[in-house]
C-alpha cells in the first residue's frame, strides 16, 4: 500500500484512521510493524499541513507504537518484544522472519534502524507550529530515553536511539527548510521559537551520545 497509495488522493487520511486500528492485530512481528510505520509516516508527510489537527488527535496511540518499536528494557523482567537478531518471530521453517522486509528496507539498513528513522520521520510531521500534545509526548519520550543515553549506560538500545535521535533532527531540518522553499504562511510553518524549542529538547541528549561514543572509542580517560 505504501508503495502503490496516491499519497495526496482526496480521503487519503481515512487510510491513516484505519491501518492505527489495524496496528494492534499482530504484536512482536517487526514486518508488521515496519510496513504500518512505512504506510503511516508517508500518508502524514502529505496531509499534515491540511490534516494536522487530526493527526495530532492519533499522537497517543501512535506514541504507545514507537515506544514498542524502540523496545526499552522496561520493568524487573527485563523482557524486549523483538529477539536479540532484530527479527520478527522466530519459526522452524523460516517463516515469517526476513518475509516482507525487503519490500521496505534500504541498503544495509536493518529493520530496526528502519522503523526507528521512520518513527521519527511519522513524529516530526505530526508537530504542530505553536506547540501542541504531539511537542508534549516527544518531550516525554526524550526525558525518557534520557537514562539509556548515559555514558555509562549501554546496550542493545544504544543504537536505535542514537539513530532515532538523528532522524529526528535530520528530518525536522528537511520539513523547516521544505516550508521555507514552499513560502507557507507563517500559522503553518515551524517557527524561529518552535525551531528554538526542538534544539533545546534534542541538544542536552545529542551532547550525551557524542560522550558516549567517545567513551566507547577510548577517546576520554
């Protein structure tokens, strides 16, 4: 569907609405997840300017799905939902692990750099100018994924949240300076405040990971 969906068909949102109801359907198959990210993060990077408000109004449900997808060590068991392979789950004949990936991913990319990079791509267009629940969430993602970026805390998880902390900024940049070539009116277009307030939520996090990667080098003593 993401491949073959006019993305700016009349309605196209209504296929927004009924793949986060669908989402649930299927649960630790990382495919799945993949292609409903895939879906999602395209359809809202060409309605958002028209459907914002909308999609601001799916923020919770979607935020719950990126928290399973960057897959936490969370609570005393410690359990992840994915295998520590990265794949989805596992069969005596192969099946479904590596079944539909390849109609999605790129280049070397594994899938969970993948859904990673297209959560943050799905987050980015879901902010709203001015602020709004979708800047409310993202904070609280970023206070929460704080600890796991710690110098001296590292895992499975170090580079998924590296690269989702990448994403985030890469694709903020491509949507301010997309706007700004397009010559939107100021009420729908990133502000110099809103662009002040994502620098402020993603500085103090990226600063940490660049301590932790020169730690991991030997480059600190």
């Amino acid at each position: 569907m993401s491949i073959l969906i006019n993305r700016r068909e009349e309605g196209i949102f209504e296929i927004a609405l009924e793949a986060v109801a669908m989402w649930d359907w299927i649960v630790a198959y990382m495919d799945w997840d993949m292609h409903w990210i895939n879906l999602l993060s395209s359809v809202c990077k060409h309605t958002y300017l028209e459907e914002g408000e909308r999609w601001e109004q799916l923020s919770r449900e979607i935020f719950v799905r990126v928290l399973h997808v960057i897959d936490l060590p969370v609570g005393a068991s410690r359990v992840h939902i994915y295998d520590s392979r990265e794949g989805s789950l596992p069969a005596g004949d192969g099946y479904p692990r590596f079944s539909l990936s390849i109609f999605v991913t790129k280049g070397s990319n594994s899938r969970i750099v993948h859904n990673v990079r297209k959560c943050a791509k799905l987050i980015v267009y879901m902010l709203r100018p001015g602020g709004g629940l979708t800047w409310q969430l993202l904070g609280r993602l970023m206070k929460s994924i704080e600890s796991f970026l710690h110098p001296s805390n590292h895992g499975y998880w170090t580079h998924r949240l590296s690269d989702i902390l990448c994403a985030l900024c890469q694709v903020f940049y491509f949507r301010v300076m997309a706007e700004r070539e397009r010559e939107l009116e100021p009420s729908k277009q990133m502000s110099k405040a809103d662009i002040t307030a994502f620098t402020e939520m993603m500085v103090p996090l990226a600063l940490q990971v660049r301590l932790k990667k020169r730690l991991s080098h030997g480059l600190i003593y």
